[in-house]
C-alpha cells in the first residue's frame, strides 16, 4: 500500500492549523506544507500593532516553533512558490521545477494587498508601503522610526491599526477615508464614528469622504493630492483591501468568485483539492450564501474543518466568525454579520466608549460590535450559533446577565 500524501499550500495560520489538526487526527502519512515565504508560519495581527512598534519580538510570531514540524514528520518547504495544478493528474508544480503529487490538497494560499491606483509615474520604492508580510512589517517599522509624516489611504482595519502604532512612535499621522463613515459596512455608522473620534483623540487628522486623486514625488517626500487639499508626507501606507491569491488555480476546473469557491465543508468543485482561510469564498449555513472572511480566528478554524475533511470527515465550518481589534488602549470585538437586521440594540453607553451593538433580524441575534465589552462578546457568539430569540429588552437591560440568559433563552 502506497503512503498517502497530503499537500497543503500556504504559509500562514491556517496552514498551520490545517497541519497541527491532520498530525492530531491520527494522519500519518506524508505531509508537505510549501509556504512561500522563507519563515516558518506566524501569527499575522500582531504585525500592525505591538510587531510594528517593537513591543513583540519576532520570536514570538511562529503559530509553533520549528521543531514542531521536524518532530512531527511534517515537511516545511520554506521559500517555495507554488506556481500551478495539474488537477487531472494530482500534481502540484513548484517554481523551481519539481511536481509534487498527491492524495489530497489544501489551499491556504491567503491574499496580498491591493495595488492603489493613483500612484503617478515611478512612485514607490521605500517612501510606499503595504502591509502583509512580516517582511512588509520590518520595512514599514524601519521607516515609521525615521519620523517622517505618515499618510494611510484606507480608514479600515489595517489602516486604522497602523494609525494607532504610528501614533505611539509619536508620528504625525492623518488618515484618507473615502467614505462618510469608516468601516461603516462591517462596524455599523455608530461605531464606525466612534473608531475615527479615537483616533483624532489621539492625535490622527483622520479625514473621510475624502478622494485621493494622485500621489507623487518630490525630492523631499511625496505629494499626495485630494478632492479638498494638497498633502506632503515622508511615508504612505495603502491599506485599501486585500485580493485572493487564485492564481495557482488557473487552467484548472476549481472555480474562482471573488476567492476559490468552496462548500461548507472546504471542499471546491474538483475531488481530492480543498480551500480555506482568506482565498477561500465559502458557504456558510448561517448565513446562506458564499462569503469570503479575511480574519486570523476563521483562518484558524476553517484550516481545521478543512483538515478533518481531507481525512473523510464530514464536518461543516458554520462558525459566526468573529475577529478584533486593538487601537490604543481601546479592544474592539465583532462577531457575524452587520447586515440584513431589522433591529439595532445598543448595551452600555456610547459616549464612554463601553457598548455592546446587537444586529437583530426577526428576534434573532444575527451579529455584535462590542467596544471595550469582551464578556457581552463571548454571550454574543452563543445566542448567533443557537439561532434562537431574545428579546431587545433583554440585551439592553444591563442588569440582565447575558451568559446567563445565553444558556436559558427559549425559542
């Protein structure tokens, strides 16, 4: 009998998940992780924040030490890329030249950020800056501690993260947000007004429903220019959204939608090949449709159900995902969907920074913002995945002891 071989594509933490959960399931044939980038896998958020600002070392990024892989017989291939499938015959095909046949493959491919548009002419090199990779985190580091001006086109998650460690180096920082309201689609209005108040507490000039029309270079800097004003800057991030790396399944009959389409149990439309983590568009039973989640916790968890699957599990990931968000000395907690709700409720008060927004749709919680309330969080995530009623009375009143009333609610 021939060894099986299971491959799995990726660098990050749900590759790691992926080949933690396979070794602990009791697989034990040939196990290859080929991550393309030449570190073993590590944790990715706290890359904007503590990393960033030097209070992290980057000993402590790695999901698990190198010698874990060692020990349990897992074949890290650090600094390959790869470039392409052969579905048909079940061969991966690295870069350097070698195919890689196997049983089973995961991939855990992640993304990369997206180019901005309104780079003029050749700028770039050093004064540009993105951030995904701890690479792309040294850079950025090392130029934050020149003290240069900074400028962030992109008022989300990175960006505003980014702000806040830019901040605590004492870098003068301002913010271009397009729209009205950052992070409105994920956060909620109320929310989201309430993130941009902390930065400019702290110092940011966080702009929105500003257009930045070019960006340009001059010999002291860049020269970055919106539909209001004209601004000058030593340093600029784009943060302004991340694309699927689906490349690898070019030619192939896997099919891509913003992301590789997979079911609920990770599984894309062509036997034996599986997708999770941020490329992977996934169904979610919850929800009812396909959805793409770029957040560290479903990373984690999806690499995981995908593992179980490969071994012939029938496990579905319906998990309401959840993620936070650390900006100065505030702790900002979602989990499921802000949308498609017919009712808000709001827990705590606005004003002091300390709430809890519920998202309601016919009596069911459907989602939760939380800002600086961790506990109502975790009662939050039990009353989404039960699917049963509470009332907006009930979620208000906050002499009602959510974890309590998580076990207890009836339909």
């Amino acid at each position: 009998m021939t060894t099986p071989v299971f491959v799995i594509v990726g660098g990050g933490p749900c590759a790691a998940s992926a080949a933690a959960t396979l070794r602990s399931a009791g697989f034990d044939g040939r196990l290859v992780v080929v991550a393309g980038e030449p570190v073993v896998p590590y944790e990715r958020p706290p890359l904007s924040k503590d990393y960033l600002t030097g209070h992290l070392d980057g000993a402590e990024l790695p999901v698990r030490p190198a010698s874990w892989y060692a020990e349990q017989g897992v074949e890290l291939r650090l600094g390959e890329r790869a470039e392409g499938i052969d579905d048909r015959e079940r061969v991966v095909q690295l870069a350097g030249g070698e195919r890689l046949g196997y049983d089973a493959l995961l991939l855990a491919t992640g993304g990369r950020p997206r180019p901005f548009e309104g780079l003029q002419g050749s700028v770039g090199g050093e004064r540009v800056a993105y951030l995904r990779t701890r690479g792309d985190a040294d850079r950025l580091a090392e130029r934050l501690r020149q003290g240069e001006p900074l400028v962030v086109l992109g008022g989300g998650f990175i960006g505003c993260e980014v702000a806040a460690s830019a901040r605590r180096l004492g870098v003068v920082v301002t913010v271009l947000e397009m729209a009205q309201v950052p992070l409105e689609r994920a956060l909620g209005a109320q929310v989201g007004s309430q993130l941009a108040e902390i930065h400019r507490d702290a110092g940011v000039d966080f702009r929105t429903g500003e257009q930045v029309q070019s960006v340009s270079e001059t010999a002291d800097g860049l020269v970055v220019t919106t539909d209001r004003s004209r601004l000058e800057c030593g340093l600029l991030l784009a943060a302004v959204g991340m694309l699927p790396n689906t490349e690898i399944v070019t030619g192939t009959s896997v099919k891509c939608h913003n992301g590789i389409v997979v079911d609920e149990h990770c599984r894309t439309a062509v036997p034996g090949i599986y997708a999770a983590g941020d490329v992977a568009a996934h169904y979610h039973p919850l929800y009812g449709r396909h959805l793409r989640v770029e957040h560290h916790d479903n990373a984690i968890k999806h690499g995981a159900v995908a593992a179980r699957n490969m071994l012939g599990e029938d496990i579905a990931h319906d998990d309401p995902h959840w993620f936070w968000s650390d900006q100065y000395e505030h702790n900002l907690q979602s989990v499921g969907f802000n949308e498609g709700c017919d009712e808000v409720v709001v827990r705590g008060s606005i004003a002091e920074r300390s709430f809890a927004r519920f998202c309601l749709a016919d009596g069911q919680v459907r989602a939760v913002v939380a800002l600086n309330r961790g506990r109502d969080v975790i009662a939050a995530r039990k009353l989404i995945a039960s699917g049963l009623r509470v009332s907006a009375a009930a979620l208000r009143d906050e002499s009602v002891d959510l974890r309590r009333l998580a076990r207890a609610v009836v339909r």
